[in-house]
C-alpha cells in the first residue's frame, strides 16, 4: 500500500523534521512537498530529503492567483505520485495524523474500517498552554493542552482534513475534503470514531459527539506566542483565508483537556536519524536561528509589539457552555447546521 502526503510549506524548516519523521512511523510512504518564497531554508531542507529518499520536493514559485496552496493542489493533481498512491492526504506542517486503535499505524486504521472510502480526521486544536517564547523542542511533547472531545463553539475547531481513498471517486484534492467527485460512484465516509457520515459538502464534523475514538488530528495550530508573530508575518497560504490576528488567536487557544495520547507513538528513533545527517541538522540549527532573529526583526515594529503585548494580556480562551453557545447557533444560517438526521 502507497499513502501519500502532501504537503505547503513557506519558512517551516524548524518544524519539518519533527512531522516528516512523526508521519513516517505513522506508516505514510511518500511525501509530495511544496514550498514557495522561503527565506529560512525550508526548501533546501525539502532538497537534502528528497536527495535521501522518501519524500519529493517542487518548488512552487508564483505569481499564484489564488494563493500558493490551491496552486501547489492543482500541479499535486497530475504529479506520478498522486496517481500511484493508494490513499492520499492533504495536511499542513502543524498537522499531525493520531491513530488510536492497534498499533496507532495507518495500516491500523485502515484495518479498523475496511469499507471506507474516506475518513474525516476532525481536528483537535492544541492551544497555546502560556507559551511565550520559541523553544527548540518537539511540538508535540511541548503542546499537550487541548479542546475537549465535545466542543459547541467554535465550529471551526471541528473541521477536517481527509484521508481518501485514490480510486477515482475523487477526481481533484482539496483542502479539507477531495473534489470534483464522480456522479455515478457512491464513497463511503467514515468519521475519526468509526461511524457512517454522509458524503455531503459539510467541512466540520458534528461537534455535539466525540469524533476522535479512532482517530484524530492533532493540530497545532499556535505555537508559542513568539512564532505566532512569525506565523502572521509568514501569511495564509489560502488567498481568500482571513488574517492571523487576535480573533484567530482567541478561538483556537483551547486547553481545558490533556492529551498526550501522540506521544503513544514514538518517532524519536526516526527524528534523530534525521537530526544526525550533517547537511540536515546543519539547515536545521540555521532555521531555528532564523526564527528567533525573524522575531526580533518584527518587534521593531509598532504593530507587531501591538500584537505581541496583546497575546501576552489573554489567558486561555474558556470553552463556551452548550447553553451559551445555543445563543450563536440560533442564528447560524441553515448550511452552517448540523441536521440531526444526519447523525447515525
């Protein structure tokens, strides 16, 4: 079985090592990245691995129309390795795929829904946890405060990437979930707990139940507040997704669960495998000494010491009462509902 990940990076060279090695244990055997304008050595990090095997880097150099992630979607549309995969899977650097069942590989999973077509893995934002400066430590033993199982607000912390199935159902990737199906195929959908899903166009998971018994998607989506600066400076990938910002910030730094349920799988081995090659840990030293300077650079400007002191005023963000959050909901229009007879 061939499982192909595919990948858009900009200034990402700090955190690259970590996930390729996290989602190589993981049991994903290819990697189709693409990288545009980076200036911390990303995409001579991407070179160096794909000169070491297992993972295939293109450049993915501009003007892009509609932004560097829908442009790197429609050349990942006709690349050799789409079409040899098995099963593919979009998913950014602060993404991490958290099997649950067996042994937490994808063979696993796939072993625990043989009838699935594709697989909603429903985020689980991990919040900020207080973290003010950037430390060169594993994302996931650094962050292991998360939103709770069950979460009535905001809906945006129930989207979800999909793992799919490459038979032809889906003729196009996309962000969250493939497109341009094929009328006269019928895909099954399956949820991270394992239950039948309707195949409609919904992007977020029904967040009244517990979505991740099977699976989940750690996502990682702050950081330290220090590489949140960076990550705004950085940009969306997506043209038309809004700004990082202190919104952004205050609905996805949750953090009222512990799960450390990642750390189940142990990719150490691999990470420092990694680390080891000179060229690697070499690019990587420099990348994490970009950061900290790309930083400093920032804070001598007015508006980023202005975002800056606002993250440092906010605590955690406090998860919203189902009772609270009814008062949003009664006034969400119709295509933003779940409808209960949807669920199974």
């Amino acid at each position: 079985m061939r499982a192909l990940l595919v990948l858009t990076v900009k200034n990402e060279a700090a955190f690259l090592l970590e996930w390729l090695a996290h989602h190589r244990a993981c049991g994903f055997t290819d990697v189709l990245a693409f990288s545009n304008d980076c200036s911390d050595g990303t995409d001579l990090m991407l070179d160096r691995l794909a000169e070491m095997g297992g993972l295939t880097h293109v450049r993915n150099t501009g003007p892009h129309a509609e932004g560097p992630q829908w442009a790197a979607l429609k050349a990942a549309d006709s690349h050799p390795l789409r079409q040899a995969a098995d099963w593919l899977l979009f998913c950014d650097i602060d993404e991490f795929v958290n099997i649950h069942t067996g042994d937490r590989s994808l063979h696993a999973l796939l072993s625990a829904l043989p009838q699935a077509d594709a697989i909603a893995l429903t985020w689980r934002l991990f919040g900020n946890a207080g973290m003010i400066h950037y430390q060169d430590q594993p994302v996931t033993d650094t962050f292991t405060r998360a939103a709770p199982p069950t979460l009535a607000w905001p809906w945006r912390a129930q989207m979800f990437k999909t793992l799919f199935r490459n038979d032809g159902a889906y003729r196009k990737l996309g962000v969250h979930r493939p497109r341009n199906p094929d009328p006269q195929r019928s895909p099954r959908w399956f949820d991270g707990s394992g239950r039948a899903m309707p195949a409609s166009q919904r992007l977020f998971s029904d967040y009244r139940q517990d979505n991740y018994q099977l699976v989940q998607l750690n996502h990682y989506v702050l950081g330290s507040m220090e590489s949140y600066l960076v990550k705004a400076d950085r940009g969306r990938a997506n043209r038309e997704a809004s700004a990082f910002d202190i919104s952004y910030w205050v609905e996805r730094n949750l953090g009222a669960a512990e799960d450390r349920s990642i750390q189940n799988l142990d990719s150490s081995a691999l990470r420092a495998e990694l680390h080891a090659d000179p060229v690697l840990g070499s690019l990587h030293r420099a990348a994490v000494a970009w950061r900290h300077g790309r930083f400093a650079a920032l804070m001598a400007e007015e508006p980023w010491r202005a975002l800056f002191g606002r993250l440092l005023m906010c605590g955690p963000s406090r998860t919203l009462h189902p009772a609270e959050a009814a008062m949003i909901h009664a006034h969400l229009p119709q295509s933003r509902h779940i409808n209960p007879s949807q669920k199974d």
